[in-house]
C-alpha cells in the first residue's frame, strides 16, 4: 500500500513499496476517498488521461537515470477465507476479511522487531486478502531458501487469526462461488453494483474503490460483463444431452459454457504474481519483453483451476475468467476487424461529439490479457534499430494524442506506443478532490489509474515517488502475472524460484526469447486447453543465444534481436521440451543448472533448487498432475459425482477439506508432489508468546493454580509409585504431555527462529561470486 497517509492501508513497512509500490494491489490504488460516480466522472476523463502523461513524464525524467540497482524481489500470494459446517458438509465463503487483515496487521506490528515477517493488504473480495514478505528478498542464494519459510510463515500467521470453523486452502477460486446460499454470513443474489443473477453484493470488499470499479465497468461496456467458459463433457452433463439449436450454415452449434456475469468471479480468483527490481530501465524492460513471451508456458504449467460457479470447466486455468470479468468495452470497441465501425460511440452518457469521449476504435483485447507491444529498445540505443518492427505483429491501439505528447517529451518509440496503448483505456474511478488538486511533478495518481487497471501478463513498474525521507530507494521493477496459486508452499516456492532463476539465466546468458507476438497469443489461448501442460504445444526459440547468428555470421560475433529475422528458430515445443531442450535447444533446466554452476552457489542452494526443478520437471512430464488435473479427477472420482459435471455440496465440502490438508502436510498427495513431503504447518509457533506480567483475573488465578498443583502431586505420585517398582510411570507421563505445554512452548519463532532477535541468522554475504545472483 502506498504510504501515503491518504491511502487506505498505510505501508506497514517501507520496504513493501517493492511488490506494491504506489498503493496497488490487484485491483489497483485504494485511495481514501469518495469514487465519482460514472456519470459525474465522465466529464474528467480527458483531464485524467492527459495529466497522467504529464505525471509519467515528469516521473520519468527524475528516475531514468537509475543505474546499478541489486536484485530485489518477492512474491505476492493471495488467500480466500471459508467458512465449514462440519455437521451439514457444507462449506461457505467468509465475508469478514476487512476484520482478518486488520487482526494479522496489529499482530505484525506487535512483532516489528522481528527480520522475517509478512505484510497483509485488502484484495477485491469480502473474502480475500494478500500476503507478501515483510521486506524484499536480495539477489543472494541463500534467500531462494527464504521464499518457502516465509510461505509457510504466512499460512501460519492466517491460520492462527482464523475462526476454528475457518479454513484457508491456497486454491484459485471457491468451486461453488455464485452457487445458491454460498456466503456467510447469507446475502441474497443481486444488487445495485455488480446487478449479478448469481452473486449479492456484499461479496465486493466494502471500500468504495471495489464497488465503483464494478460499477463504472458495468456502466461503460453498457450491460454486465459476460463470461462463457468451456464446459466439460462427460457422460451426464444434461447440456450436451439436448438438441443444439440449428445454425446457419456450416456454421458449428455453440458450445454449452459455464456462465457468469459478474467482476467477481473473475477477481474473485487467486494467484501468485513475482516482482523484480531491475539493474536500470533497460534491464527492466528487457525482463518485460522476455517474460512476457515465458508467461503462457508458466501459465500452463501451474494450470489450477478447473472449477467454475459448482461446474466442471473443459479449460485448465484462470485467465479468460478475469479478462471477461473486467473487460469494460462497448459493443463498438468490440468489432471484429473485418466489421467497419459505425462512428457511434456507444460508451454510457457520452456523445459521439463530447470531447471528454474516448477516441473510437477497435480494442481488440480486454483490459485483463497478455501484453501487445514489446517495450525494449536494441541495445545500439538508436531508435530506428528496435524489436516493436519485427516482432509487434498484432494490433495494438493507442490514444495518438498521448504517443504525440510522449514523443514530443523525447520518450523513445517503443515506449510511448506502450503508455499511449494503456492510455487508449478510460480511467475508471476517480476520486473526488484528487483532479486538478494533484501534483503533476510530484504525484502519480492520475497515471496509476491507467496504470494499474491494465492487467497484463506482465506489468512494467517505474520507480514511485518518495513520499517521505524515510521511504526507501525502489527501482524499476517487472512483475510477472501469469502464474496460478498450488496447494502447497512447496509448490508456490518451486514456481518462484524457477521464474527468479530464470530470469538471471537470460540476463547472465544473454539470451534472446523473442517471438511474434502473434504466437504469445496463440500461446496464451493453447494455454487454456485442458492438459495442456503436458500434451499441449507451444511456440517457442530453438536459437536463443546471441552470439549465434543465425544469418550467417561468425561463431562469437554478438548480435541483437534486431539483428534476427522474427520467424527463425521457431518451433512447436511441448512444455517438457521447453524446460528440458530439444536438439540443439538446450532447455531452460538445463540452463539454470549452468548460471548455478557459473556463479559457485553453494551446494545446500543446489540440492533445494534440485528440488523444485525436478518437480517442475516431473509435472511437465505428467510424472505427476497439474493442480488442475488432480482437482478434476478429485470430483469425477468422488462417490457423490454424477458424471453430470456438477460439483455438489457434499464434493465441495470434501474437496477444500483436501486442499486444506494437503496444504498443511496432513495428507499426503503423491499424485500431486510425488515423493515430497510436505512438514505439516500448524498454528503453534505463529507468534512469539509475551512474558505478559498484566495482572490476572482471580478467579482465573485460582483455577490455574489448582490445575497445577494438582498436576505437580500427580507427578509426585508417579515418581513414588516409578520408586516402588515403575507402575504407573507411563500413563503419568503421557499425562503430563497432554494436560500441560512443553517447557518453552513458543519461545521460538516460526521454522526455528529463535526469540531473540540477537541470536536470530544473520543476513548472508556474498563472498565473491560465490552466492551472489
């Protein structure tokens, strides 16, 4: 959050301005404040537009020349709180996150002294809410360790805050969200704000910012949103039973779809997103256009999310859920290219003359989607010499007037077309008294409304501004977005190491991943196919080295993408092929175990990370299940299945029980972490327990003194009867475990820190190369 004392959610730590600087979370700033409402917005939309260039610009000018910043990073894991009823099987999802995160803030507070912590934020739902590092990790070896602890540190924290009758299993979404009396405490379907047939209200976190989003999204597009996922087939689902409709043509008849209609099922849904702080600006955006073109094969590989409104989905993961849950455009914006616009704009209350109306054009993707222009300028530095003529093969609209504006301020081409592209968006909540009344040289506000309500598979960050003294130097940062939320912590950490290594491999390698953008799209759409994970292809390099020509020149000679023509080395790549090589294409394991290698990391580093590539590895290889192949075979195996590809109470039930357990390390789940072993996690060593000398209520001062009174003479007891021939010593002191805590109980922080923060590790320095990433 941002830590500006006018934001909701105070930065609790400065240092978190690195995962979510400038205030944004999912669902972006969370500005104290009164939302206009879109009709009185309307009239501001061009002011917002053209002063968040101005911001971006001044902002620009006063960081460009950062350089030589260390690797930070972190991660950023979102949780859903559910509510279960043992008795009945029945499992509901818990609206009182505004209370839970407040509970795990204060607790943090108490324990500021401590190195290793979390940070809590709001997320879109009543029942979510965000968890991050307390402070961001460094680029040494030894802090890849540190990911899985601090995981496992925040599911500690989460579960000792909630309610006996609450669990939180890290899935992507609840399997009967928008499913009858799905809420607790019950709220009926329907409202002013989202107008949902499936889903009340009260399931929007109760800022105002969430329900004006909603809202302003519904009122711009000019009807609610419409998401129509893939439904599964199987031998009962009463939807392919019945006749389809005739259709005209050859053309095919529908697919029965999954629907939904609200913001919420898509935000609704959980994930793992990875921040990076790069060297410098070039860096930064380099690691953008390259992870981007990595973000449908990881997309793939976390698949998790095979469950949508209680129905079995035909489709693996997440994305086109949310990009259809926020996706505010009007039927115009809509056309497909070979339709010609009509010149109507059809945006709610704006006039086709009014010149606070956006700019009428095709908008072929939504808000919410894979990236569609490359930001990276060739390392030769001249503008003419840049990858966006080469690889930028797809539409990509922006509002011309703010490209001008950019151009004019000497912002580089390939930039300008990405801001101008989120500036062909309207802002979406406006605050009132926060228009004219904002700074342009030394705020952002109005560029991070466009900003970070652009949710791309991969978002480039320019450093915020400090807003005080003692805020901390953040850099330019790449956050990568694609990656589904597993079960585990063990899981969720290989995922993040994995994306962290392999982003040092292709700056230390020098590495080149360009591909159309065209084939990241079709990519991202492969993506979703049902076990596409392991029987899937993608589009991928073969000849990703540099210093390789593939024109012809000399062995050594160095190039840039500039220099390669977009089509070369392209091929058709299984994910396993991706991370294990094909013929010459050496594979991204491969090549991880060879930066390990180059910089001496230290055999203890190794074997962990051995054990998340392999894990990895195994899932490309179906070795072991998806998340989402394993929660689909979960309910099509369940005794209540009724092949009807309908998740009912009782599967429900069963199923988060599982994910919980399992996430916990009280199942095993060798279809899902194979021979891993998951060390269980439980509530006990969350917080440090205070030497409290607050005095006690007596009556509970005498009962406590009876209680161990009494147990100390039992123990006597023992002893003596131990003393006349051993009888009766076992069952006292089994006894004595259950009715009392071990000595120390608590005095140890979380994975076995110890209380004092003098004799906690300390932090690992580098010597050399030798633990340096």
């Amino acid at each position: 959050m941002s830590s500006s004392p006018s934001v909701l959610g105070t930065a609790r730590s400065a240092a978190c301005l690195l995962l979510v600087a400038a205030g944004r979370g999912e669902a972006g700033l969370l500005r104290v404040g009164t939302p206009m409402p879109w009709g009185q917005a309307m009239p501001h939309l061009g002011y917002v537009r053209d002063h968040g260039v101005k911001q971006f610009v001044s902002r620009y000018r006063k960081v460009e020349g950062i350089e030589n910043d260390e690797l930070k990073w972190g991660d950023e894991l979102e949780y859903a709180i559910l509510k279960v009823d043992h008795v009945n099987k029945r499992v509901r999802v818990s609206t009182r996150a505004a209370d839970v995160v407040k509970e795990l803030q204060t607790r943090e507070d108490e324990h500021a002294y401590r190195s290793e912590g979390c940070q809590w934020m709001p997320e879109y739902g009543s029942w979510m809410l965000e968890g991050t590092p307390k402070v961001p990790l460094r680029g040494l070896t030894t802090h890849l360790a540190r990911v899985e602890r601090n995981m496992r540190l925040r599911r500690k924290r989460l579960l000792a805050t909630l309610a006996d009758d609450e669990i939180s299993p890290t899935m992507t979404n609840f399997p009967l969200f928008g499913v009858g009396d799905f809420t607790n405490p019950p709220a009926e379907a329907g409202g002013p704000t989202a107008q949902s047939k499936f889903v009340p209200d009260s399931v929007i976190n109760p800022h105002p910012r969430f329900a004006a989003l909603t809202k302003n999204i519904r009122e711009r597009r000019g009807r609610k949103v419409d998401i129509q996922i893939p439904l599964y087939k199987d031998e009962r689902t009463p939807e392919f039973l019945v006749e389809p409709p005739p259709t005209e043509g050859t053309e095919p008849p529908p697919r029965p779809t999954i629907h939904m209609d609200a913001m919420a099922f898509g935000m609704g849904c959980c994930c793992l997103q990875v921040t990076f702080q790069a060297r410098d600006i070039e860096e930064s955006r380099y690691m953008f256009d390259q992870l981007a073109v990595v973000s449908p094969i990881m997309l793939a590989l976390s698949a998790a999310t095979p469950i949508h409104r209680g129905r079995l989905a035909d489709t693996d993961v997440r994305w086109d859920t949310i990009s259809a849950s926020v996706d505010d455009r009007t039927e115009e914006e809509m056309r497909p290219a070979e339709e010609p616009l009509s010149g109507e704009l059809d945006v709610g209350g704006l006039m086709k003359d009014d010149e606070n109306a956006p700019r009428p054009q095709r908008q072929p993707k939504s808000r919410y989607d894979s990236i569609s222009t490359f930001i990276y300028n060739c390392r030769t530095g001249t503008d003419r010499c840049r990858v966006v003529n080469k690889y930028n093969d797809i539409d990509c609209p922006v509002d011309e007037p703010s490209r001008k504006a950019l151009r004019k301020e000497g912002i580089d081409s390939a930039l300008s077309k990405h801001i101008a592209h989120l500036f062909s968006r309207d802002p979406l909540v406006i605050f009132e008294g926060r228009i004219e009344e904002v700074d342009d040289d030394t705020e952002v506000d109005h560029f991070e409304n466009l900003q970070s309500t652009n949710w791309q598979t991969v978002r480039w960050k320019p450093p915020p501004p400090r807003l005080s003294p003692n805020d901390p130097h953040v850099g330019w940062r790449t956050e990568f977005r694609s990656l589904e939320i597993q079960l585990t912590d063990f899981e969720n950490a290989a995922y993040t190491v994995f994306i962290v290594l392999v982003t040092r491999v292709i700056l230390a390698l020098d590495l080149n991943l360009y591909i159309p953008l065209s084939k990241v799209d079709e990519n991202m759409r492969r993506a979703h196919e049902k076990d596409a994970a392991t029987k899937g292809k993608f589009f991928f390099r073969s000849n990703i080295d540099y210093a390789q020509s593939p024109e012809g020149g000399e062995e050594g000679e160095i190039y840039s993408p500039c220099d390669n023509d977009p089509q070369s080395g392209l091929e058709e790549m299984t994910v396993l092929q991706i991370l294990e090589g094909k013929g010459d294409y050496p594979g991204l394991i491969p090549l991880v175990h060879a930066y390990l290698e180059y910089i001496n990391a230290d055999s203890s580093t190794i074997k962990d990370v051995e054990l998340y590539l392999d894990h990895l590895r195994k899932r490309a290889a179906g070795e072991i299940m998806t998340t989402a192949a394993w929660l689909r075979k979960f309910v099509t195996s369940h005794p209540g299945y009724g092949k009807d590809s309908a998740v009912t109470d009782e599967i429900a039930y069963d199923l988060v029980q599982a994910c919980q357990e399992i996430g916990l390390g009280k199942r095993a789940c060798p279809e899902l972490l194979g021979d891993r072993t998951i060390r269980e996690v439980t509530r006990d060593e969350a917080w440090d327990v205070v030497l409290d000398s607050s005095k006690m209520e007596v009556q509970y001062r005498n009962r406590l003194i009876k209680k161990f009174v009494k147990r100390a003479a039992e123990k006597q007891r023992a002893r003596d009867a131990q003393q006349q021939g051993g009888v009766g010593a076992a069952p006292a002191a089994a006894a004595a475990t259950v009715n009392g805590a071990h000595p120390g109980q608590g005095d140890v922080l979380a994975d076995g820190y110890p209380a004092s923060p003098a004799t906690a590790p300390a932090t690992s320095v580098s010597v050399g190369n030798a633990n340096q990433l």
